[in-house]
C-alpha cells in the first residue's frame, strides 16, 4: 500500500511528506492530488512544475500598481512628500546651472575683452612718493617689446564739468575730467552709444566725450551735435557718449577730453596718472614683471601694475565660493526631503497592516510587500527629482534670461539630480519596507 501510494504521488508529481506541510497549514494547497485539486488543470509531470504552478509571483504591472497604491489614495501626502525632494534638487539643478551660465558669460566677456590689458599707475599712501608718474612714463611703456599700444590718461584736477553756468560750484554729480589720448578705445575695447570719438581736429578744440554714468547724470541721452556743458570754465560741445568700460568702469563717470585741448583750454600739466596697455596675450607675465622698474626705475616699489581681468576672475572665484554653499544648503534641503519620505513610509506602513497582513495571508512573499512599499518611496523620490530638475531648468532660464546670460544647464545637473532623488528614495524606503516585510500574516491581521 505505501508503495502504492507513493507511486500515485510520483504520478502528478507529488511528495509524500508534502501533504503533511499542507495539511498543517490550510492557506497552503497539496502539492499532489487529483487534477481537481490543483485547480481542475492537466496533471503536472513533476514537483517542479508543482511549484512553479502554486509559488506567487508579481508581474512588472502588478508591482507597479501596488506601489501607487499609497499615492492614488492620499495624493496630498504624497505630493507634500515629494515638495522636499523637489526643492533640494531644484536647489541643486539652479545653482548648477547659473555658475555654468556665469561662467560662460564671463568667458565670453575676457574672449571679447581680452586679457591682455594692464594698467600702470602711481601708487598711493604713505612712504609711495608723489603719487605721481614720470612726464615720460608712457614713451618708456611702450619701449617694452610685446608691448602692443599704450595710452596715457591724467587727470585734469582743477576741472568740473555743469550742464549750465547758472549750476553751483559744488553740484558736480560726481563727475571728473580726464585727458586721455585717441587711443584710449581701442585699448580699452570700447563702443560708442551715439556721437563720435575724438579725431586729429576734434581732439585739439573744446569738445568733451561722456563716460555712460555722467551722460545721464548730465541729462543728455543722445548726441546732436549742439549740445554744449560748463567744464573748466569753459563751453565745450558734446560730440560723444560712450558704452560702459568694462575695464575701466570709473571713466564711466568721467567727461573725456583731448589731450591736446586739457593743455591749451584747461591749463593741464598733462602728466600722466594712469597709463594703459596693451601687450602680446602670450608674453603678460613677463611684462608685468618688468613694468614697475621700466615705468620709474629709480623707486619702482612707487608703481602698481595689475590686470582689471583679475578683478573678473576674483569674482568668478568668489562665485564659486557662493555655488558650493548653496549646493551645500540643496544637500540639506534634499536630506530633508528624504527624512520626510521615510517618516511617511513609516506611518504608511502602520496605517496598512490589515492590507499586508491581507496580502500575505493570500500568498505574497516578504520580499512581494518589500518591494511594494520600496516602490512607493522610490515613486515619491521620482516625482520630487523630476519636479526639482524641471523647477531648476526653469529658474536658470528666467534668470539667465534676464542677466542676458545663454542658459546654460549641465547634462551632468539634469542626470545627477534625478539619480540623488532616486537614491534617496531607496535609502529612505529600505527600513520601512523591511518592517513590512518582517510582518507575519497574523500578527498583522490581529493588530488591526
């Protein structure tokens, strides 16, 4: 008989041990038996097919609608969820992507401006001498042999320029007056706004070109040719009005005129305070080395020598400065978003113990309710990630597009960021979709 038996078992593929297990646990069906005890289907050849016909399974599908399950039934948890995530990686997406429209601005602006400018004047202070650079100081610049084409510019000090004579000596705008030479705008890489520059004839009679700032300070927008200001004491006739000097922004505020006119007009001594040059891109170290002594050989610690583009490369520097805090701050933004999604899993877990303790007792496995709750929380980090990068991409845009900037976002930014939210989704869901799991049918069916 028991061979007997036995050989039946073996016929549908059965264990005769198996029976025992299944009888001892009435969620669990024999493994042998009839065809209509496994469902009313063919006979199976082996135990193997045994098992694979009764162990539970969960689709692609069916994962994904369990793990929307929490979303689609408290959608305003969710997405206040997801808010934090979505402001970390906003925060990170932007910061990333307005250093990269920075410095692409700034690029573009040394290419166009050069970096090859140095200016040279009189240093200022106590034990640094007159303040004041030799009357030859420029013809000794220009002696240097990668130097390309100087300038010189002297401040005319005992000058003031009004809109009218009837304006009181001490309503200036704080305006100044320079002599500079006709050179001066293409060292300087400057444009005009309306008017002209300074020719041979111009340079030598009472005409004035306006810095940006004192045009507007002045009132006089556009260039007719007509327009005459009180400087010196004398009526000279506007023929220009310049862009702003990127490299020189404090000419900006000044009313040029020719060298030639400050001497016979102003009465100018015309020694140089500031001269300025240009010199082959390849070789400006070498003539910021040899600048100070050839300028005043005598006391050349009497001399500063600088490149303005260092001041736009400092601030660039400083920019960075400011883009890792601010990635720094995104970071904490973005843990707290992922402490946030945790705490919701947690609470979501205790919530719905009678839905696993229901789904367990009907045939999932630990690892099936794992992964549901996993999946939720990814769900929650995925939504957040593409809700910051999308906040971030558009923030970049609006603002570059109002600094006139190219928008400019790193694949790197874009990438980066939806992966950290999909990491922190993880990390945040892997402790309560452990607890899940951990839960057995009844404890969980009993504490509803």
């Amino acid at each position: 008989m028991i061979e007997a038996e036995g050989r039946r078992h073996e016929a549908v593929g059965g264990d005769p041990w198996e029976d025992a297990d299944a009888a001892a646990d009435p969620a669990l069906p024999p493994s042998g038996g009839s065809p209509a005890q496994l469902g009313g289907g063919p006979v199976l050849a082996n135990s193997d097919d045994v098992d694979d016909a009764l162990r539970s399974k969960l689709s692609v599908a069916d994962w994904f609608r369990t793990a929307t399950v929490g979303g689609r039934t408290r959608p305003s948890r969710m997405l206040l969820s997801a808010l934090g995530i979505a402001i970390g990686i906003a925060a990170m997406v932007g910061v990333l992507g307005l250093s990269e429209s920075s410095k692409s601005d700034l690029l573009a602006t040394l290419d166009r401006l050069g970096t090859n400018l140095i200016t040279v004047q009189a240093g200022t202070g106590i034990g640094l001498g007159s303040g004041q650079l030799p009357d030859e100081a420029d013809e000794m610049v220009a002696r240097i042999a990668p130097v390309e084409t100087t300038v010189a510019v002297s401040s005319v000090d005992s000058a003031r320029v009004y809109r009218t004579d009837f304006i009181p000596e001490g309503q200036t705008g704080g305006i100044s007056v320079e002599a500079v030479g006709m050179e001066l705008l293409d060292v300087l890489a400057g444009e005009l706004v309306d008017g002209d520059w300074f020719n041979d004839a111009t340079a030598s009679y009472p005409t004035t070109v306006l810095g940006s700032v004192a045009a507007e300070r002045l009132g006089i927008d556009d260039v007719t040719g007509t327009q005459l200001v009180w400087l010196g004491g004398e009526w000279f006739t506007v023929i220009g009005v310049l862009e702003t000097f990127e490299l020189a922004p404090d000419l900006d505020r000044s009313a040029l005129v020719g060298w030639q006119a400050a001497d016979e007009f102003l009465d100018n001594d015309n020694v140089p305070t500031r001269i300025l040059v240009r010199t082959d891109p390849d070789q400006v170290d070498e003539v910021l080395n040899v600048m100070a002594a050839t300028v005043n050989p005598e006391n050349p610690e009497e001399v500063e020598v600088d490149r303005p583009t260092d001041a736009l490369e400092a601030r660039e520097a400083a920019d960075d400065t400011l883009t890792a805090l601010f990635l720094g701050l995104g970071a904490v933004a973005l843990l707290v978003g992922g402490v946030g999604i945790a705490n919701v899993m947690v609470i979501s877990v205790l919530e719905r113990r009678a839905e696993i303790g229901l789904r367990r007792a009907l045939g999932a496995t630990r690892r099936h309710v794992a992964m549901q709750f996993l999946g939720e929380a990814l769900l929650l980090a995925g939504i957040g990630g593409i809700a910051g990068v999308l906040l971030g991409v558009g923030v970049t845009s609006g603002y570059a597009a109002l600094r006139g900037w190219d928008s400019l976002i790193p694949i790197e930014a874009i990438a980066g960021g939806v992966g950290a939210a999909l990491l922190i989704g993880v990390i945040a869901g892997l402790y309560p979709a452990m607890r899940a799991a951990r839960l057995s049918p009844t404890e969980a069916l009993h504490t509803t």
